[in-house]
C-alpha cells in the first residue's frame, strides 16, 4: 500500500498542503457524507474566513453556519464551533495528541480521531472511514452491513492489525485514497488494485456484491407549508431552534399542514386573500423527503410587528450579513428576489 501511494496516491488536496491539526480535523469532517469534489471550494472558502482555530472559535455561529450552508447535515458545523471554542478554553488552544483524547470532543468519533493523530500529529493510529471499509470488506470478503456493530467491530480489528507503526499517516491516506479512486463502489478498477493477488472478493466472484449494502425502505415522505411575507426584495426568516432539523439556520415558519398555519395567521392578524401558493416542492434527507409549499402574501404593517422577534429578520439575497440558509430556503429567495 506504501509503495502504491509512493506512485498514486493524492498529494494535492487543499489540506494537505498544511496538514495541521486545524486542517485535517476540518477536512475529515467536511469529509463526512461528502464527496472530496464538493468539499474542495467549501474547505476553501471555509479556511480563507477562519484561517485558524482561534478564527473560529471568535466567530459568531451564524458566520459559521452561512459558510457550511450548502454542505447538509449542519450537527457537523454546529460541533465544529463547539468543539473550536471547547479546544480555546480548556486545552489552550491545542489539539489533544491520543486519540482517546481527540475522541473526547464533540464531533469527533473514532475514526476522525486516528485521521487527526496520524495525518497531522504523525500517530500511528488506525481510522476506518467509508472508503476504507470499502477495501476492507472486498479484500477480507468481510460480509455483513458495515453500520452493524458486528461486523464494524470486525473492521475495526482489521485496520488496527493492518495499521503499521510508521508512516501511518501514509498507510491511511493509501487506504483512503484507494477507496476513493481504485476500489470505488461502482465499477472498480480491479486490474489497477495493488491488493488484487490478496483480494478474497475478487477471487470469489463477490466484488459487487460486498460491502452488503443496507436493506432500505422506501423513504418515507412528510409535507409542511412555508409561509413567505415578502415586501419588495426582502423575506421574513426565522432562526430555527439550535436542536433538531436544520439547527440554528434561517428558514420561513413552517407548518404541517394548511390549517395550522391559517390558524397561526388568524391568531397574528395576518390576511391571505392576496397571497400567492407556490407549487410544491420536494428536497431530499437521507432518511425522508420533505415536500414543501410555499405560501408567499405581501408583508403588512403587523408582519412588521412579528418581525421584532429577537430570531425574526428581514433578509434578501444581496444581503452582506452572513447567516446560516438550508438549500432550499436560499434557492427559493433567489427566485423571490432576483
């Protein structure tokens, strides 16, 4: 696998060029769910506004959270900032330097761990992201879902008695990277693998067949309306409360279905008779689709009044102030305001 990543392996990744703690830690979380294509500009940009951990721990978590909208799964931004200010005020500053110790702070588990040690503290440690459970289970014709905690801990004991000692921050970037490029989910390149002669999927006939996939459900389908209060350019957004779906982001008042949200404008005063119903909507989450309509009215002296709300603005999207958006919000004030 060295020798492999002697020849192939990726050295040019944005946080590889300054593989810090900061880095690497923000790499490996960004990495989570994402492919690497998508995290590159967001990394970026993300590094350019909060050059260092102490950036980050100062800034405001909206700021943090309008740099990660776009990305999903907002918990990751919202430990990220915790896990900044924790590291400033209890460890001054510094990353612990076992794993045991990484693995202490919120948002970070044991694989991002042994990524932290070994990448940029220069640890032998073990890590067992996707890509690498990947090479795993085809290599060692390791059956079983990964999430389950049987095989995961089979895993587990794998990478640890494959991790070497030295320059294990190479073997596990080798891994990684040959997950990502060689051994990938779809048509992997089996005659470009390095551990093809030792591949018992391969030899087996089962490479499209493992890691076994997760038996899923159909996704199940939950509905809700929006209501827009729209004056010129602007829209009225409220800040969603700091657990639960979209924690902490700028969205409209949403309601589960038509009548609690025409009780809810009975109750402000608030008159629909001009209002306009947008078609409806649907934006995907891993476990669920969630279609939504927008119900958008022209806003009024009393809309004005709802909006004093210490967690209500007014917002377009020209706007400097940096605020935290799910993806569907921001698309539908682009096409409320443009």
């Amino acid at each position: 696998m060295l020798d492999w990543f002697d020849q192939h392996g990726r050295k040019n990744l944005p946080w590889q060029q300054t593989p810090t703690a900061y880095h690497v830690w923000l790499s490996e979380i960004m990495l989570q769910q994402t492919q690497v294509a998508t995290v590159i500009p967001y990394f970026q940009r993300f590094i350019q506004q909060f050059p260092s951990l102490q950036d980050l721990a100062a800034a405001e978590l909206d700021d943090v959270l309008h740099y990660w909208s776009g990305l999903g799964y907002y918990a990751r931004a919202r430990n990220l900032h915790k896990t900044a200010r924790q590291l400033i005020a209890e460890h001054k500053g510094v990353f612990p330097s076992t794993v045991a110790g990484l693995s202490e702070l919120a948002g970070i588990g044991r694989s991002t761990a042994g990524a932290i040690a070994s990448l940029a503290l220069g640890q032998p440690a073990a890590i067992l992201d996707g890509n690498v459970k990947r090479v795993l289970c085809r290599c060692f014709a390791v059956s079983g879902w990964p999430g389950n905690t049987a095989t995961l801990k089979k895993l587990w004991q794998l990478s640890e008695t494959l991790s070497p000692e030295q320059r294990s921050g190479e073997y596990n970037q080798a891994m990684m990277d040959l997950g990502a490029t060689v051994c990938t989910r779809a048509k992997p390149n089996c005659t470009s693998c390095p551990l093809s002669e030792h591949c018992l999927a391969l030899k087996q006939d089962q490479v499209a067949a493992l890691p076994t996939p997760k038996k899923r459900a159909s996704l199940p389908v939950k509905r809700c309306y929006w209501l827009v209060s729209k004056k010129q350019n602007e829209v009225q957004l409220q800040q969603r409360p700091a657990v639960g779906l979209w924690g902490g982001l700028w969205a409209f008042p949403s309601f589960d279905d038509y009548d609690e949200l025409l009780a809810w404008c009975e109750r402000q005063g608030i008159d629909l008779t001009t209002a306009e119903t947008l078609l409806e909507k649907r934006h995907t989450f891993s476990h669920y689709h969630l279609d939504y309509t927008a119900i958008v009215y022209p806003a009024t002296e009393v809309t004005g009044r709802i909006a004093e709300s210490a967690r209500t603005c007014w917002y377009q999207s020209a706007s400097r102030v940096k605020i935290g958006l799910p993806k569907p919000v921001s698309q539908l004030i682009e096409q409320l305001t443009k």
